[in-house]
C-alpha cells in the first residue's frame, strides 16, 4: 500500500508539471524543434587546406576537398569551374605542374599543389567555392568553382612592354621596365601571343577571347618585337597582331576608333596574313604602352620575382567595328543564374528568379540573341534553347544612349515567367551571337559569338527566420542530373569516355533523379583510302555505350553501297575485307559500310566510305624517232612538219602529250653556235602521230627527238631516240 501510494503521489506530480507548461507554451507560443530534414544546402568559400583523389584509373572519379576546416565529398562525374575552362577532378591533379601532381606526396599520396597541406607547401592561397548539400552527417559538392582568389584583379597603365619575353609591366613609371607590376598571358596555344604558361589549369579561353578590349575586340601581345624591324633575330611586325591595329593620333595611341570594313580574308592571306592591310578587323589588336588594363590571373614566381600569368585582360580600348559588317566581336562580362524553386510545396521557400547577363558587342547597330545552352546527356552536342531568351538591342551610346556597344539582359516580365521556361531548367553556359552571325577571324577565333560558363547560380533560400533550411536543387540541372556526354582529355581529342550523373548525389535519396537511358555511339571511323586488292580493317572501336554503367556492345556491319566484297568478321567492332582488283589507271571505287551497334535496349547506327584506288601507272609511254613529212630535203626559209609514233602500254592511262627538242648550229664571225627550241605536238585525229611544225632559218643540219608524257600522277615520260634532217 505505501508503494502505490508513492506511486499515485509521483503521479500527481507529473501531471501537475504538464499542465504548467502547457500553461507555459500557451503564453509564449512555444514551437518544437522540427525534425531534421534528409538534406540541406551549404555554401562555402575558403582556401583549400588539402584535397584528395579517390584510388584507380576512372577519369570521372572523385574524392575530396578540406576547406574552412569542412571535409566535402567531391562526387565523381564532378566537372569543375576554372577561371576560363574546366576540368574533372582527375585533371587537377594529372595537369598540376612539376613538384606536384599524381604519386608525389609525402605517403605517395596525389597532389594538386593548391592545397596548403601540400608538399612543398604552396607559396600563396587558392580559393574554391562549394554549393552542395548535408546529406545526413556528409557533406556532398554540386558546384565547385576554383580561382587562387575569386575577386584578385590588378588595374593600371601599360609602361613598359618586353616583346622577347612576351611581358607587361603594369602600374610602374612609363617607359621604365625595371618597374611596374610584371604581366604575362597564360596562353599554351599562343592565341593572344607567344606561347607561355605556368600551369595549362590556368589558361586563357582559347576559343572565346578573355583578353580583349573593354568593347570585347580581341587584344594581343605581339610575339616579335615590332620596333626591331629586320635589326634583331625575332624582329618585326607581328602579322597576327600588326601594329597597323592601333592607328595612331599625332604621338598618341587612340582609345577609342572604328575598324574599317575589310573583305573577308581569300584561301592565300589566311596564309601569308601580312599581306592584308591594315587597320584590319579580321586580327587582333595589339597592346600599347599607355592603355589602361585590368588583369586577373594567379600570382607566379620565378627567378626573377613574382608575376601575374593572366587568364583575362581587359583593355579600356574602345574599338568598334564598321556596323552592318563582318567580323563584329561580341562579349559576356556578367552572368548570374537563378535555378527556380524546389517542386515541394510545403516548403517555405523562396524560389531564386533572378537572371542576368550583360557584355559588348563591338558593332552597335546589330542586336544580340541572348539563349541558354542545352547539352544532350547522351551525345554531347550543344543546341541554343528554343525559344530565346532575348534578342536584346545594343545601346548607342550618346547622345541617346549611355555606354556605346554595351548591351543588358535584365527580364523585366512577370516573376511567375521567370520560373519556368525557357528561363528554367539552369544550364552551365549561355551563348551571346550577333544577329550578324559567326567568321572565323584570322586569328582562329569565332568572331561573333561568346559562350560564358556560369560562376554564379542562386539557390532556393528558406523563407522566414528558424524556419527549416531548404535543400539545393540540383535535381533540376541537367549537367548534374543526367550527364553532358562525352568528354576529352584536357587539350587533345582523346575521349575519357562520359560524364554521367553526379556520384554519390548531392541531396536526399528521394530527390534522386533518373537518368534517362542513353542510346549507344555508333562510330564507324573514318573514310580510308586504300589501294587495289589490298586487305582493309573497318574501325568501330570508337563506339560506346553513354550509359552508366555502361552495357558491352554488340556490332553488326552491312555493305551499302560500291562493288560487293565479302566481310569477315561482321559482327566484331574491326571486320575485314579485300578491296577489288582495279586495272592499272581505272577509276577509283568507292565503298560504303553502314555499322549498328546495339547495347541490349537500343540500337544506333554509323557508316563509313572506302575509296578503293587503282594501281599507279609506273609504265613509260613508247615513243619513236621523229622524222620531218614532205621532201627528203626540206628548204629553209620554209616550215618544217615533224612527226613522231607515240603511244601508252597502260590501259586507260592514256598520252598526255608530246614535245619535240631540236637544235642546230651556225657559225657567226668565225664561232660556232648552238640554238635550241621546243615545239608542242598535237595529236592527228584517229592516229598515234604526233605532229608539230617549226620554221628552217638556216641551211644547216637540225637534230630532232620526242618526249612523251601520259595521264599518270606524276606523268610517267620517255624520251625518244635523236634524229638528224639536212635543211639546204
């Protein structure tokens, strides 16, 4: 009894307790800790203490990166954003540069030399930007972004230029190259200049010029020096960046002027450039002491002291091209992306709508179509989405407009629009083209467009404090979600194979999206050329399954076209055959084989053509002793008909032509001379006979022969036997 008394008595007092703090919540409206969602967003900015790099040969693994003391899993498939390209994850470490990169750790452990555990420890920072998400106790990467410092930048005037070492000095005394700060262009390629780079992750853009004029003109640094002209080794006018591109104003450079219009470039000056002239809106435009740049790129040191390798510079050049004309140049120099908001309506959230983009264009007259750059998953190709974002105008400057060649996207319709396509789904890239479309410059550039990678895209954000943190919506990127198709090692056409769904996926196991069946690479190689009767070996090597993982493929070859042969080995990727006998100088043949290949869902298929060549004709023509038609004893004075019997063994080959060689001698103030001469036959109908006709000066003896040419490349000749006519 005294137990169930304590019992009942501890009872009371709990109850008690109950209803004082349901009193209590009821007066200051207590709320519960919500359960802990499956995923929530995070993104960082730090330097990068250390990075790992997951073990085997994938090209697509992944692995690690430390910053702010936070370890983030870098999935595989991750393709990260540098300052001006892109790479996997691999590359950073393959592509580091001498004493770092794979197996060189203190443990044999692989090395980016941008990591402050590195070793040697490296001598400055580098930064990287992470969104992703917390997946249970993980966090996992989305998007990395990767600079030795997001907003580095250096401004100042040109006031030196060394042209043997390819070098800016920036900011110092003009016309003192002891001072300044020192410039140089990370350009591997040599697009904007002498070739030169401390390390190809920090490139410049090669295809879309990050080294340009304020106006989006492609600048240079030229690779001789234009001030030696024929005096030094290395001396003269660079014809690819000629200084006939910065007209001059009395002693001054000027800052701002209009290409003229120029024809475009023929087959011999895209060749021999230096000789068009100048000012020439087909090449690039060369820097000056005295222009005003903003530069931005890592810090370097050498022995010489410390330089910044330039991945962008920007020259307060305006340079306008002619309007209505091509080439016009266009930029992209702002670009912000939202990616909408989360498909779950219980959320307080709030959807990013906000979408961006701004550049120049150096022709004001000709709007811009601004659009989004879908990647199919599957095969790689690039399209501009349908419909465009805009088709924006280009401001004139004054004295209607503000900023002259500057044009803004900023969408003005209804938020709701702006969540949805063609706004939605976000893409890694945009492209800007003029309306007056693309050129190839001589330069190797594409002048009228630029395709900009996004650095910036805003995330769903919780809405109302203490309400719960929303997830980043990386189900609604494509290039995240399914893949953009195959992908090359950095600077080579060499294929890694393909980039598929990020692994393992940054967000709760229920936002995982499938990814949608690819169908297989049909690749048939390309068109050979071979010769009669020989044995020939189709290449389907370079067909693949995009799929992950991927299904072993299965081929089947088909002649579709030309003289039938028999195939061996049909159904493997590398068939054989025997190519058809051709007579020697028959017309070449041409085969066609259509390949499917299938990877147990679906098929696809390729073809290929095989030009079949005859044997060369290495056969001389037969050719006679010329004789002269007429009288036995020609006068001189009069003309000579020489004839001549000449023919081709080869079937098919055929005579090309025949030149008959004569010469006599006269004796002149007591010295004997010889003269010679030519005479090209022609062929008498239905005959071998070749004729000719010369006139007889002299009443001397002439010497004659033949030599004919067939229809072989190179014509096969033969040179007849010699011959002698007395003229009187």
């Amino acid at each position: 009894m005294a137990t169930r008394g304590v019992q009942t008595a501890r009872s009371r007092v709990l109850w008690a307790a109950a209803l004082a703090v349901t009193a209590l919540g009821s007066a200051i409206n207590l709320r519960a800790q919500l359960p802990m969602p499956q995923a929530t967003l995070f993104e960082m900015t730090g330097f990068i203490q250390s990075a790992t790099l997951d073990t085997g040969t994938d090209p697509f693994r992944g692995g690690t990166i430390t910053l702010n003391n936070h370890t983030v899993i870098v999935p595989r498939n991750t393709i990260f954003q540098m300052p001006a390209t892109s790479l996997t994850w691999a590359e950073l470490f393959s592509l580091a540069p001498a004493p770092y990169g794979p197996g060189t750790g203190p443990k044999g452990e692989d090395q980016t030399g941008l990591a402050l555990g590195d070793t040697p420890k490296p001598a400055l920072t580098f930064e990287v930007v992470v969104q992703g998400n917390r997946v249970g106790d993980d966090y996992i990467a989305g998007l990395l972004f990767l600079s030795q410092s997001s907003l580095q930048a250096h401004q100042g005037f040109i006031n030196a230029i060394d042209y043997a070492s390819g070098e800016l000095r920036v900011g110092g005394a003009k016309g003192d190259a002891t001072s300044g700060t020192r410039v140089r262009i990370n350009d591997p390629i040599g697009r904007f200049g002498r070739i030169g780079t401390h390390d190809r992750r920090f490139t410049i853009d090669e295809d879309n010029p990050t080294i340009k004029s304020e106006t989006g003109y492609p600048m240079c640094l030229p690779r001789t020096d234009p001030t030696q002209v024929g005096s030094v080794p290395g001396g003269g006018d660079d014809p690819l960046c000629p200084q006939g591109n910065r007209p001059m104003n009395g002693s001054a450079y000027q800052a701002i002027f209009t290409m003229p219009s120029r024809p475009e470039p023929s087959a011999a000056e895209r060749a021999n450039p230096a000789s068009r002239t100048t000012p020439d809106p087909w090449r690039a435009a060369p820097f000056e002491v005295g222009d005003y740049v903003t530069v931005k790129g890592p810090i370097v040191t050498d022995q010489n002291g410390d330089y910044i390798d330039a991945t962008a510079i920007d020259a307060n050049v305006g340079i306008f091209t002619a309007s209505g004309t091509n080439p016009a140049y266009v930029s992209i120099d702002v670009l912000l992306m939202g990616t909408g908001p989360l498909a779950d309506a219980t959320l307080a959230q709030e959807g990013a709508k906000r979408t961006r983009v701004e550049g120049f264009t150096t022709d004001i007259s000709t709007s811009i179509v601004i659009s989004a750059v879908d990647v199919d998953a599957c095969t790689g190709a690039a399209a501009d989405r349908q419909p465009v974002w805009s088709t924006q105008a280009v401001d004139p400057g004054p004295p209607n407009g503000a900023v002259a060649g500057r044009w803004r996207f900023r969408p003005g319709a209804p938020l709701f629009d702006l969540k949805g396509f063609p706004f939605l789904p976000p893409t890694r890239e945009v492209h800007a083209t003029s309306l007056r479309g693309t050129v190839l410059t001589l330069n190797g550039l594409s002048a009228g467009e630029y395709t900009a990678p996004n650095f910036e895209f805003i995330l769903p954000e919780n809405r109302g404090i203490g309400s719960p943190v929303v997830p980043a919506n990386f189900e609604a990127m494509p290039f995240l979600a399914q893949g953009s198709g195959p992908r090359y090692a950095f600077g080579t056409t060499t294929r890694l194979g393909f980039v598929s769904q990020l692994s393992p996926w940054p967000g709760a196991a229920d936002t995982k999206p499938a990814r949608a069946a690819c169908p297989p690479i049909a690749d048939a190689g390309v068109t050979q050329t071979v010769g009669s009767a020989t044995k020939v070996t189709l290449d389907g090597t370079a067909s693949a399954d995009a799929n992950s993982p991927a299904s072993p493929l299965t081929f089947a070859w088909t002649q579709t076209a030309g003289t039938s042969v028999p195939l061996t080995g049909a159904d493997t990727a590398t068939p054989t055959f025997v190519a058809p006998t051709l007579t020697t100088g028959a017309p070449s043949v041409t085969l066609t084989f259509q390949l499917t290949v299938s990877n147990g869902a679906t098929t696809s298929t390729g073809s290929v053509s095989v030009v079949v060549l005859s044997p060369a004709d290495i056969t001389p023509p037969q050719v006679g002793m010329v004789s002269v038609s007429g009288s036995t004893a020609p006068m001189h004075g009069l003309p000579m008909t020489v004839q001549v019997t000449a023919s081709d063994p080869t079937p098919g080959s055929g005579m090309n032509s025949v030149t008959f060689y004569y010469s006599y001698t006269q004796t002149a103030s007591g010295v004997l001379k010889t003269f010679n001469g030519t005479v090209l036959g022609t062929l008498k109908s239905g005959t071998t006979t070749w004729t000719g006709t010369i006139n007889s000066p002299l009443a001397t003896t002439y010497s004659f022969y033949a030599v004919a040419a067939d229809n072989a490349a190179p014509a096969n000749t033969k040179t007849g036997p010699t011959s002698s006519i007395k003229v009187n």
